[in-house]
C-alpha cells in the first residue's frame, strides 16, 4: 500500500469513527476497523451487526451476573460468622 492509499483508508476510517461516535454506536476505532475489514471481506453486515448485538447481551449478562456474585459473597462470608 502507497503512502497516498494508506493516508486515504486512514481518512476514511476516521470518517467511520466519527459517524459511529454521533450514532453513539460505543465502537471504539480498532473495533471499527475490524468490523469494515471483516465487510470488505465479503462478510453479510447485517449478520456482522446481529453477532455484535449478541455479544454485547452476552457481555452485559455476564456482567450482570458477576456483580450479583460479588454482592452475594460478602453476604455469604457474613452469615458463616454468624
């Protein structure tokens, strides 16, 4: 890749990244820079964007479900003592 090519895909990420960030879709730019490279790949988008929706379920449950656990423990430690 030429100086000029790499300096227009750099442009044109940061284009990307700025319409994610005023859609406010919380890609960062290496997360956005895989996911054009997975498109131009030939990866359906839609089915790109429905992985990426599930993963940030996923994530968020397992979130969920960590804090629960971290709030039961000191319960759970309490009521031993007892």
């Amino acid at each position: 890749m030429d100086i000029q090519s790499a300096q227009r895909a750099k442009d044109a990420l940061n284009t990307c990244y700025e319409i994610s960030q005023i859609l406010d879709t919380g890609l960062d730019k290496d997360s956005l820079s895989i996911l054009i490279s997975l498109i131009e790949a030939g990866v359906n988008p839609e089915a790109l964007a429905a992985v990426v929706l599930e993963l940030r379920r996923e994530a968020a449950a397992l979130k969920a479900a960590t804090q629960k656990q971290r709030t039961a423990q000191p319960q759970t430690a309490q009521q031993a003592s007892n």
